[in-house]
C-alpha cells in the first residue's frame, strides 16, 4: 500500500481540525440559542397563562360560573389550546371530553397542591409546553402552548452550523494544502537540484541565503555535490591516464602477436592453439581499453553538426559484414540530423555489436522523428530479450545481460550499453530496452533537438 504523503496528511490535520474546532463551537452555539429561545419562549407563554387564567378565573369565580363565556373570550390564536378543571370535569374552548389527557399526571398533582408550574410534552402535532395555574377554589386553568415553529427554526440552526462545520472543515483543508505546498517548496528545490545531480548536471548548486532556515542543508548538499564532481573528475583522469599508458604496450603487444599468429600454421597443434588464445584476449583487452577511454571523455560537450544519418547507418552495417537493407527510415523522418556524429556513430555500433553478440543478430534499424525535435534509433534483435527485472541495471557499467552467459559470449566488455546511455544523456535523451512483436529486443535510443 503506497504511503500518503506529507502535504495530503497536514492537509488532513488542517481538516480534522478545522472540524473538531468548528463543530464545538456549532455545539455550543446551538445550545446556548437554543436554551436562549426556550427560555424566552416558556416565559413569554407563562405571562400570557397567567393573563388568560385570571381573565377566565373572573369567569368562574361566581356561584353559576359560565365556563363557556369565560373560555371564549380568551385571544389564544392558533398556536394556544386551553383547558379549565373545574369541580372534577375538564372543559375547553371545544368543549372535548377527553381534554384533559394532554396534560401530564405529575403537573396535575402540582397543581392539586396550589402550586402552578410548566412542563414539555410531545404531541401529534410536534412539541408544546403545558402552563398550569390554580384558581379559586379547586379550579386549574392549563394553557397548551405549540413549539413546532420554533423546532423549526431550532432544525433550520442546526443545518445551517453543520454546513458551516463543513465549509470551515473544507477551509482547513484548503489552507493546510496552501501552507504544506508554501513550506515545502524549499524542499522541492532541493529535490529538484538533486535529480539535476542524478542527470548529470553536476554544476547545480543550492543558495543558501534563498531560505534561511535550510542554510544547514544548502551547504551539506553543495559540498556534497563538490565532493561527487571532484571525485568522478578523479576517476575520469584516472581511467583516461590509464588507457593511455595501456595503449602503447598494448599496441607493442598485438603487432608481436600479430606477426606470430600469421605464422601459426608453422607450429605445433598446442602452441597455434596457444597463440590464438592470446591474439583474442589481446584484441578484447584493446576493445576494453578503448571503451575505457571513450567512458573517459563522455563528459566532453556535444558536437553537433548536420548528419546524414541513413548513409551513417547504412555504412555502420556494411562495415560489420551486414546488408545496409536493415536500415528502415520512417516516412516523414528528415534525412538529417543535428548531432554528434561520433557519437551517434559509436551508438549505433555498440547497438549492433550487442545484436551481434548475444541477440542472434540484428534483423532492423529503424530511424525516425518522435515530434517536438526529438528522433530515435531502434535496433531490433531476434534473441531472448531483456527480461524486465533485468532492464533497469542493463545501462550500466560492467553489466552483462543473462544472454550473455547463456550463449557463453566472453568477448564483451560490459561497457558498450553504459556507453550508448551515455551519448543519449549527452544529447539530452535517453537508451531503453524493451520487447519486439514477434519476439526478440528492441533498444530504443531517442535523442532531443536533433530534428527540426
């Protein structure tokens, strides 16, 4: 499972938190209005309970009380329902028998004792708030009150703070990804120069005094950088030094062994088996050191110049005994290219040597343009192909593929393909391996700003 990443969980934190803190600050809120309305609500409806209950005790405080009169006479509107017990019988403006279940036994009591009070309840209808005050004598005047309008409005301020806790939530998030990308652009700076370093740029540099507080990291990660350049400078001398004074022995050597391998036929079985033995291993340590020296001055900058690559191509083939037929050039590819011609030239024969050796030989060489100034060159082979856990690593140095030791080829050095990765980096390109329909390689070597 892929890990999430820094700014998606600072971003993630934001949000978190941006909730938790938003949505107890909606919990509060909503508590205290909606305390706050209640309150307002049941004292409101007590002031006009206890206005109507004296209006109706008036009413009924004679010895032939019109309970009827007295009831109708109160303005209680739509959202108001009375109720009167009077000498054990409930009445109403309606006049239900049944009325006086609505109002709660434990307020009864209450009022059964002279004492008035106020208590919710949940009907049909929705909440209400029940008002019961004693009157004269053993009469109890109750007043029904309906609290659906202001549930309403209580729903109404709860979806409104919930959408609010969720746009804030979504502010969270958006200021954490803000934040996180603003504080790590330094780093990606320092990303960027890195992969700079990897490519081959080995002139990148860090500014320290552009974030301060990475001062520390600019100046570990130039003088690393110093020391990477200072050292493949090292190698680079040392390889080219060594060649060098490799090749006048050795060119002593292969003209020695040259003038005792024409005269092989002269000696015994064992001693022209011998002198053979040594004219190979001497023509693969010239081989070697050649190619020691081209890895030396692979850092030299690109020359490029107008080439015609299909003649190129064509003579490449002819010299290695192959027909200059293989050569395909894809229609609407220019016949010339802007590059290095050694370069290119050495490419596309370290290519076909590889095909040579450990492919069974190359059956195409296509040339063709890849669009926005870029080319390629593709050699396909009729081999095993590269297996894939194999490919990363076939580029580099001293590596030889599984073909190699499967055909018991010991004439390579393992440098030609780390040296073809090198001139297409060179030419700010790239070398990949990959399989050919029908079977087979196909290496593939684009280069940029070659084509118009």
């Amino acid at each position: 499972m892929r890990p999430i990443g820094l700014r998606a969980r600072v971003s993630a934190a934001f949000a978190v938190g941006a909730l938790l803190l938003s949505a107890c600050v909606s919990l509060v809120s909503y508590e205290l209005i909606r305390n706050t309305l209640f309150a307002e609500r049941e004292r409101t409806a007590v002031r006009a309970a206890y206005v109507d209950a004296t209006v109706v005790n008036a009413g009924v405080a004679g010895p032939a009380p019109e309970v009827a009169e007295a009831l109708r006479v109160l303005d209680t509107g739509a959202d108001r329902y009375v109720l009167l017990h009077l000498n054990g019988e409930w009445y109403s403006r309606t006049a239900e028998p049944a009325a006086g279940s609505a109002v709660p036994a434990g307020l009864q009591e209450m009022l059964g004792r002279g004492e008035a009070g106020a208590q919710r309840i949940r009907r049909d209808s929705g909440p209400a708030l029940v008002v019961g005050i004693p009157l004269s004598g053993s009469a109890a005047f109750y007043e029904i009150v309906s609290l659906r309008e202001l549930d309403r409005t209580l729903q109404l301020l709860a979806v409104v703070l919930a959408a609010v806790a969720i746009m804030v939530a979504a502010g969270g998030a958006a200021v954490g990804w803000y934040v996180t990308r603003y504080a790590l652009r330094p780093l990606t700076v320092v990303a960027e120069a890195a992969r700079g370093v990897a490519a081959g740029d080995l002139a990148t540099r860090l500014d320290p005094a552009t974030e301060p507080d990475l001062a520390g990291l600019s100046h570990a990660f130039n003088d690393m950088a110093d020391q990477l350049a200072r050292r493949l400078e090292r190698d680079r001398r040392f390889a080219a030094d060594v060649s060098h004074e490799l090749r006048s022995p050795l060119q002593t050597l292969e003209a020695a062994v040259s003038v005792v391998h024409r005269r092989k036929d002269s000696l015994d079985e064992r001693s022209a088996a011998a002198v053979g033995l040594i004219a190979a291993e001497v023509s693969r340590f010239q081989n070697l050191v050649d190619d020691l020296l081209e890895l030396a001055r692979s850092d030299q900058p690109v020359h490029r110049e107008p080439t015609g690559v299909a003649e190129l191509a064509r003579g490449v083939c002819t010299a290695r005994g192959l027909p200059g037929s293989l050569v395909e050039v894809v229609p609407g590819t220019p016949g010339t290219w802007r590059v290095d011609r050694r370069r290119f030239e050495q490419t596309l024969a370290n290519l076909i040597d590889n095909a040579i050796r450990y492919g069974g030989g190359p059956i195409a060489v296509r040339l063709g343009a890849a669009g926005g100034g870029r080319c390629f060159l593709e050699v396909d082979d009729e081999g095993p192909g590269v297996p894939e856990e194999h490919r990363p690593a076939i580029f580099s140095r001293f590596v030889r593929g599984p073909a190699a030791n499967a055909r018991g080829a010991k004439d390579g050095t393992g440098l030609g393909l780390s040296i073809v990765a090198g001139h297409a980096a060179a030419h700010d390109g790239r070398a990949t391996v990959g399989d050919r329909p029908g079977g087979g390689a196909r290496f593939r070597v684009e280069l940029a700003g070659c084509v118009p």
